[in-house]
C-alpha cells in the first residue's frame, strides 16, 4: 500500500517530536516541517532534522493546505485546544498521550472526533506495536492460555529520581493532577487491555510523592536531558511537588481477573522498564520491554518457552508488523514506525467505520477515567468503580 500520498506536519521539538518526524521518513510518509514554542526553536529542529519548513506558529500548519496529519507532540495540556484546532481545520490528528489533562477534556475530544468521522484521530500508545506485544495479543485472542486469571506488571524509571531532576510533567498545570500514573501508567494500561481484551471496572491505588520538593531550573531542557546535563547544571528555586514519584494500583476487570500494576520515576537503573505478565488457566505470557523481543511462554506441565522475535514463528496476522528478520532486534523506535503505519494504512484505505489496531480518541478518553479513578482511590483509600458516562452529545 502506498503510505506517502498523505503529508505529515509535527508540533514539539523536544524528545518525542523527532522521534514522530524519523518514524513517519522511514515509511516514506512526507513530513513538510515542524513547530515548537518559538521561532528559533522550530528553525534549529526544521535544520537538525532536514525538514523543509520551520512553522511560525501553529495556525500556519492549520492553514497550510498541503497538510493533511498534524502530529501533536507537545505537553499534555497543550493537546485540548491543538486537537480541537486541527479538526476544525479538517486535519488528521495523532496525539501524543495523554489525550488531554481530564476525562472533561478528552470527553469534548470524543464528541468533536464523532462529529468529524471523515477525520481519523488517533492516541500514540505506541507500546502496543512491539512485536511481540501483538503476539501475547493473538495468543490471548486464540485462547492459547485459557481465561485469563490475573495481570500483573510495572512500568519503571529512574530519570527523576534526584530532586534536581525537572521536568514540566512535574507540574499539575503542565502535566495533569497524576504524573507517573499519567504518563507512563497510562501506556501499561492501555497495553493490558488491548492484549487481554478486558475492561477495568475498578481499582484500589497508594500513590506517594517521595521527593517533595525538587530544585526547578531557571532554564529548563528536554525530557530525559538532565540525564545528559548532570544534576544542578543551572541555577536553580525549590518548588514543592504535587503530583506523584511513585504508585501501587489494584484492578479488578469485568471478567473477575485481578490485576495490580506498579509505576516509578524514581527507581535507580531502571531506565524505561515495562513489564507485564498475564496468567491464565492454561498458560502464561511474561514480556519485557529491557528485553523485547523475547516472550516468556509459562506452562504447567511441560517446560516454559521462549518465542523470540522471527516473523516466521509469530502469528500470520503479526508478522506484518515487524520489518527484520530474526535475530535482528526491534525496539523502541521500531514501534513508532509500526504505529504510523498502521494509521497511515487505515488512512490510505479510506473506511474509517472498520475497527483499528492503533489506538483512538475513545481509548485516550478511557485512560484519563482509569487516571481519575485512580486518583481518587488514593484520596479516599477505597475501591473506586470506573465511571463510563457516555460523552454528551450537544
Ligand atoms: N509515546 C511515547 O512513548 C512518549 C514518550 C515521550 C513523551 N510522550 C508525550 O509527548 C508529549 C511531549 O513530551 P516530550 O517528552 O517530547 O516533552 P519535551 O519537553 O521533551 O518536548 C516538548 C516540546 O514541545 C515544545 N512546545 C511547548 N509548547 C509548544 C507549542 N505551543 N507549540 C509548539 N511546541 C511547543 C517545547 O518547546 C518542547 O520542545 C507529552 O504529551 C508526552 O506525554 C510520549
């Protein structure tokens, strides 16, 4: 199928932008340019990426007729009013997650992607495109480990474990009122129910801000950078944190599954670990992604496998999903390009009433009612059943 007919524009030059930007040129989709939040800064990433146009501001790449997708890759508070501005400009849109910072704003976002069904909008749950993610997928599918009876998992990093770690994330107003649960709990989740197929009717959660206070400074860089920069690089004020560090959460799904998931920012040498392990009655699926192209198959009564990544031994309807051949290991980017694809090819096709494999604006809305359920769990210390209201239509 022909990807390249569509053309790409990216806002946010931070971490994930780029990373849109390399995905989208490996499949041959055109990315005419790029914008982030000044002029200098859309210029030095249109430079450093070889992109054609610098993009002043965002209503330039609305008005810009040759673009048809608008990557959003900017903080999550942005994504509200930068979703509702490309369909209203008649754009494709693939948000970066969160959706937006509140079940109210990804509701909205819901309605108004009903309203444009000729529009295709998708979430960047990107994790779901491991390989070896869509293989534990089928395997649950085809019944290959029997009901599944329990879920367990993490997903883990270290980068803000000093407190002069910074990031805008760490900030309610930038980032939403839940941070590691937002930002990376939200990828474990939307994971486990694409591959189990279960739905989350409620949950238990202990969320703890280990590091209260954190040193902010004066000149903030990107995500991950201060990695790279070295603790109190710049001058810098101490701020107190709201949002959390740290978080145990409890699920119990609609089949009567129990789940329990365990998100860190802080946890030394772990740098960016998801894990899941999904127990059924007749076998298991263990999966990491330090390690992602192996799939630990648990059994009972014979001994334990593991599948590694090799389009010959996966499922014929995965196997599309990976480029290399065995041996020849996938990762993180890979997922990116695998996702784009998808979407790209769904795009191409044309019916936008057939189901997707990639995630859209109703999977990002559910993630921020997991978050709020969550969140208030924690506040009251008690179950808290998932509210699924029904957007309203006005
Ligand atoms: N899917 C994933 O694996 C993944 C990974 C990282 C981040 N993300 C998501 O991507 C988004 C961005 O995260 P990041 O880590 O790249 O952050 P970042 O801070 O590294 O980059 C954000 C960029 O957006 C730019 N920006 C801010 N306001 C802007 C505006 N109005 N117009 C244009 N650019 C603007 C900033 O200058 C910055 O360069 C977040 O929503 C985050 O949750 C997803």
């Amino acid at each position: 199928m022909i990807l390249s007919q569509k053309t790409a524009a990216v806002t946010g030059t931070g971490f994930i932008g780029p990373v849109h930007v390399e995905a989208l040129r490996r499949l041959g989709i055109r990315v005419k340019g790029i914008l982030g939040s000044s002029p200098a800064k859309s210029e030095m990433a249109a430079k450093t990426l070889g992109l054609p146009k610098a993009y002043l501001s965002y209503e330039e790449i609305l008005s810009d007729p040759e673009v048809d997708v608008v990557h959003i890759a900017t903080p999550n508070r942005q994504h509200r009013d930068m979703v509702i501005g490309a369909l209203h400009a008649s754009k494709h849109v693939v948000c970066e997650k969160p959706l937006a910072t509140s079940s109210v704003e990804t509701s909205e976002l819901v309605e108004r992607a009903r309203k444009n069904p000729a529009l295709v909008t998708a979430v960047n749950y990107n994790v779901r495109f491991y390989p070896l993610a869509l293989q534990a997928r089928d395997l649950v599918q085809t019944g290959a480990i029997g009901r599944v009876l329990s879920v367990r998992g993490a997903y883990i990093q270290d980068w803000l474990l000093k407190d002069t770690d910074w990031n805008w994330r760490l900030l309610v107003e930038e980032g939403g009122e839940l941070r590691a649960v937002g930002d990376i709990g939200t990828h474990w989740m939307d994971l486990i129910v694409f591959v189990t197929g279960l739905r989350i009717d409620s949950v238990f959660a202990d969320l703890a801000t280990l590091i209260p206070v954190r040193q902010r400074p004066k000149a903030a860089g990107a995500t991950f950078q201060g990695n790279e920069a070295g603790a109190g690089a710049t001058a810098s004020e101490p701020i107190q944190i709201q949002t959390e560090d740290w978080g145990s959460v409890l699920f119990r799904f609609a089949n009567g599954a129990r789940g329990a998931m365990a998100v860190s920012q802080v946890t030394a040498g772990r740098k960016n670990q998801i894990t899941f392990e999904i127990a059924g009655s007749d076998g298991s699926i263990a999966w990491d992604s330090e390690h992602p192209n192996d799939l630990w198959l648990g059994h009972r009564d014979k001994p334990n496998e593991l599948l590694i990544r090799d389009p010959s031994l996966l499922a014929p309807g995965v196997r599309s999903f990976t480029s290399y051949p065995g041996g020849h290991n996938e990762g993180f980017p890979d997922t990116f390009k695998q996702l784009y694809r998808a979407i790209y090819e769904y795009l191409a096709e044309g019916d936008f009433s057939r189901p997707k494999i990639f995630a859209g604006f109703e999977d990002g809305h559910e993630e921020l009612l997991l978050c709020e359920a969550i969140l208030q769990s924690h506040r009251t210390q008690a179950w808290v059943p998932v509210r699924r209201n029904q957007p309203e239509s006005s």
